[in-house]
C-alpha cells in the first residue's frame, strides 16, 4: 500500500469533464491520459482532486468516481479561452485556485502539472503550499515550432511559441521531477532546450484495456459502421496531416473499395476548427472524393471502440504528434495501424512488426502503407496479433499508474 494519500493534478485549459468531450476545442489525449491515470491511481487506495478552468456554466465540482472529482476554478471570462491565449488569466486561476484549497482545508502530497499553462500554475501552487512540483509537458513548444513550418510571423500570431518556450524553461528548471511518454521526448529537452536530468524519468501513457478489447464489451453501442473503412481520429486541427491522408487516399482508392471515416471534431466548432474542415473538404471536393470520404464529426464516447474495432485499418498521419494514444486504442482492439513515424511512436512501435510506420507527407509512402494493409490479410493479421500483446503487456493504465506511484514516492 502506498504512503500516498491524495494527489492534485492541474490540466487547465479544454473542456475537461468526468467523461470528456473528445474532439473539442484543445480536448484531446491529454484529457484522457490524465482522467484514467487518476482513476487507476485511486485503484491503488490514492484519492485525486484535477483542477481545471471553469468556464461556460460548468459546475463547481464533478465526481469521476467515488475517489476522483473534476474542481473548475474560475478565471478570465465565463467563455471559451484557447490555450494559448490563457497565460494572461493564470495569475488569477493561481490565486483562486490557493483559495479554494485553504477554504476547503484540503491537503495534499504532491502537485502534478500537465501541460505548460498548469506547469506555470502547479510552480507557484507547490511553492506556496511546500510541496513537490511533478510536471508532464505532453508536448514542447520549441518541438512544435519546428514541426509545424508555415510562416514565421503567422505561427507565432497563432501559437504564441515565445512565450511559451520561455515559461517552459522556467518550469522545467523549477519541477521538483518530470516525466516524459517517450525517449524521444527526453532527448527533445537536451536538444532543443538544454536540458537533462536523473529527475526526468519515461513514463508511457496507457489504455484502458478493459473498454477497448477485440470483442465488444456492455458499454459499447454497436453503431452501425460502412463495411470496409480506414478510419482517422483526432480534433479538426491543421497539425493532424488531414489533408495528407485525404491526399494518400486519392491513390488508395484506386486499388481498394473501402471508404474513408474521418472522426473527431467539437460539438460546438469554433471558427478556427471551421476554418479548417471547410479546407478539408474543398480539399476532398477536389480530387473528387465526396462519395468515399465522410467526416463523422463529434465521435460520441460510447462508439470509438466500435469505429476502431470494425476498421480495416488505422491511420495517424499527424505532422506533429508527441505520442498518439488513439493508435494505442486502436491497437486494443486488434486492429492494425498506420502511424506516423515522426515523434513519439517510433520509440514505442516497431516498423512491420506491430505497425507500419511512415512519412506521413509522402504521398505514396502513406498510401503505399494503407494499400499493404488492405490486400495483405497475412500481414494485417501479424500486425493485429502482435500489437495487442504489446498492448496487453505494457500499456495497460493498471500498469502506468503502478510505475507513477513508484515515481512519486521518490520525492515526497
């Protein structure tokens, strides 16, 4: 049993929720990764309180389970912030958040940051409060500028890179310990920010094994999917290679009769997310692709184990992508995947032995990959097979959350 009594985990910024709304504005992998880490850490006899920021009508407090609540404090307006235009309301979210704490006498182990907006805000908090600072970048601002290309100033007006890289910096000197998912990340501090230490340690994310499985379990919903689909899932967002994978399709289509399924995107698109699938599908209009290509749009929680189960084949063509935990998913439930070969995975996944990895900006690479996948049955099997036993034996969340609690109590 562990000495460990209760943990404070800071994810600020996206809609954050017991069960969160994949696919909206900055609501991703990170939301996932911190929800079921908390929750296996409270199958470990650890109780976890995620601060967030509240905004939009959203109650005070939301329980995950008898052991893990979701408290929003207030900062800025009641609207919708993009993640990089919070910095200037952290401050405030600090200060709140301090408050809120003292008034409710709460008391805890250690602070846990995901992200740079909750690194700024768990430096001060553990300062105030004396405790260790435990951070979890997800991914790295100096990596993403170099990633995403595109015009300097334009980059700059949208993501804020300065700033970010310089608070990164300070987080990463003040955290009392850090992890990473991947060798890739760890060597990415040495080189893009000098930085190295015994303190920063690899710590994969993980899969909740027991929701994504090869057979369907009571909670899947059993919707109706095309016959033969490759299928896509991630937030609209023009970092995720879309339009790379719509432009491999193009050739994909002429040796196979399977359909496209993109996935993912808000309930409520913001102008930006518009912006973006409206390129896509001009894009798709283009090449002439509208019958064979369908943007699901908002993927409900209930139906992703059966859009991955029931797929040909998974494709992760993001230019950017630190690690990519729907490929984990997808893996789960036995079906092959096509991943990018830039980034995280390509530490994690062997090429041809549990996926294909790829560039996914080379055309014929990415639909060269899908097509192999789609008419050789002996090697969809041998990656289907061999992926979920990577799945089964390393990634599981009951694991992850084990390896976490021995990295904790090394510093409180």
């Amino acid at each position: 049993m562990s000495k460990l009594k209760r943990i404070c985990m800071l994810s600020v910024h996206g809609y954050f929720d017991p069960v969160p709304v994949l696919g909206a504005t900055d609501t991703g992998g990170q939301v996932t990764y911190v929800i079921e880490l908390s929750k296996a850490l409270a199958e470990l006899g650890i109780k976890v309180d995620i601060y967030t920021r509240r905004f939009g009508g959203r109650s005070e407090v939301d329980a995950v389970n008898d052991d893990v609540r979701v408290i929003r404090i207030p900062c800025g307006s009641d609207e919708f912030i993009r993640k990089e235009d919070l910095f200037p309301h952290l401050d405030e979210f600090v200060n709140n958040m301090e408050a809120y704490i003292r008034k409710n006498e709460l008391t805890y182990d250690l602070f846990h940051s995901h992200y740079w907006d909750a690194g700024y805000s768990g430096m001060n908090l553990a300062e105030r409060f004396g405790l260790p600072f435990i951070y979890t970048a997800h991914s790295l601002g100096a990596w993403k500028k170099e990633q995403m290309g595109g015009d300097p100033e334009e980059m700059e007006k949208l993501f804020k890179f300065t700033e970010r890289i310089h608070w990164e910096n300070i987080i990463f000197r003040k955290a009392t310990a850090q992890t990473v998912t991947t060798l890739d990340g760890k060597e990415t501090y040495k080189r893009l920010y000098d930085f190295e230490s015994d303190d920063l340690v690899i710590i994969p994310p993980g899969v909740d094994v027991r929701r994504f499985r090869p057979t369907p379990t009571e909670f899947s919903s059993g919707i109706e999917t095309p016959e033969s689909y490759i299928f896509a899932l991630s937030r609209i967002d023009s970092n995720k290679g879309i339009d790379y994978l719509i432009k491999a399709f193009a050739l994909v289509r002429k040796k196979s009769n399977a359909v496209l399924l993109i996935g993912g995107g808000s309930k409520n698109p913001k102008e930006h997310e518009i912006d973006v699938k409206n390129n896509l599908l001009q894009l798709v209009d283009s090449l002439d692709l509208r019958d064979r290509v369908t943007f699901t749009g908002y993927v409900r929680d209930e139906d992703l184990d059966t859009y991955y189960r029931n797929a040909r084949v998974f494709v992760l063509p993001s230019k950017y992508e630190p690690f990519g935990m729907t490929v984990l998913e997808a893996m789960a439930c036995n079906t092959p995947v096509v991943a990018t070969g830039y980034g995280g995975l390509r530490h994690v996944l062997t090429d041809r032995r549990d996926s294909l990895l790829v560039d996914p900006s080379n055309t014929e690479e990415l639909a060269s990959a899908i097509i192999e996948v789609l008419t050789d049955e002996m090697l969809a099997a041998k990656l289907s097979e061999v992926g979920l036993r990577l799945i089964e034996r390393r990634f599981s969340w009951q694991s992850i959350a084990r390896q976490t609690v021995s990295f904790y109590e090394k510093y409180v």
